[in-house]
C-alpha cells in the first residue's frame, strides 16, 4: 500500500509538521515517530535493526531538523518508545517517493550526543495479562 507521509505518521496517532519533509513527530500515545531512510540501517546482532543517523545531515536552518534533535532529546529523557516510518525513493526520474509503516517494531534510543543518535528497533510482544501467564506455570 502506497501511503503519503501524514497518513504513515497518522497510523501511530502523529502529525508531521510539514505533508511532504517531516523527520519526526509525537505521537498521540507518547511515542516518537521517526521518518526513516533505507540508508542508515544496520543489524549489530541477532533480532535487531539498528537506524544511526545524525541530526548535521540536515542544513542548519531546517525546521525538520530542529524538531528531530527536540523530539530526540523527548524520546531520551522520558525513555519513550520510537515507531518507524520507512521512506523509499522510486528509481526514476521523478525520484516519487512512497513509505511504509513498520507497526512490528518498536525503537528505543540507545544513543544522542546532539547530533549522533542511534535507535535500536525490536519485534514488539504482545503483553499478556499478568493472570494468563500466572496460570501458565
């Protein structure tokens, strides 16, 4: 399914500032969305994706660059959740662009020094209630 940037952001409860260039935005829930190129991920081990990105890829005066360092530094000190918007970019010569939500993965910020920041993404589990796994044992 082909979606814009504001109905990707939209399906984890955000809404980027600008349509068509946010980075990142909070989400309604608390989490931070972070708009993604295919470019910065990595697998250091087994089970996780890792983004490393940094905020000085941005020109100076980029909006969408002061909103990520801000939502960065949100998402480090309140150790908030991160949820992934994946952007691709067409091989032709319009460069169209499409993204993609990943709703299996949930990020958490394990690195941001202000300008480079690192996000581990793992496979998000179902939380059990307490007395499902209580009668389990």
């Amino acid at each position: 399914m082909d979606l814009s940037l504001v109905n990707a952001f939209g399906k984890f409860g955000a809404k980027p500032r600008n349509r068509l260039h946010s980075l990142s935005a909070m989400a309604a829930d608390g989490a931070m969305v972070l708009n993604c190129s295919k470019a910065h991920f990595g697998h250091p081990s087994p089970g996780i994706l890792r983004y490393e990105d940094r905020l000085s890829r941005e020109p100076a005066e980029s909006k969408e660059g002061a909103d990520l360092g801000q939502h960065l530094t949100l998402a480090l000190d309140g150790e908030l959740p991160v949820r992934m918007v994946v952007t691709s970019i067409a091989d032709d010569d319009r460069g169209h662009r499409s993204f993609h939500v990943r709703t299996d993965l949930v990020g958490k910020l394990v690195k941001f020094d202000g300008d480079h920041f690192i996000i581990d993404f793992t496979r998000s589990e179902k939380i059990r209630p307490a007395a499902v796994s209580a009668r389990r044992k």
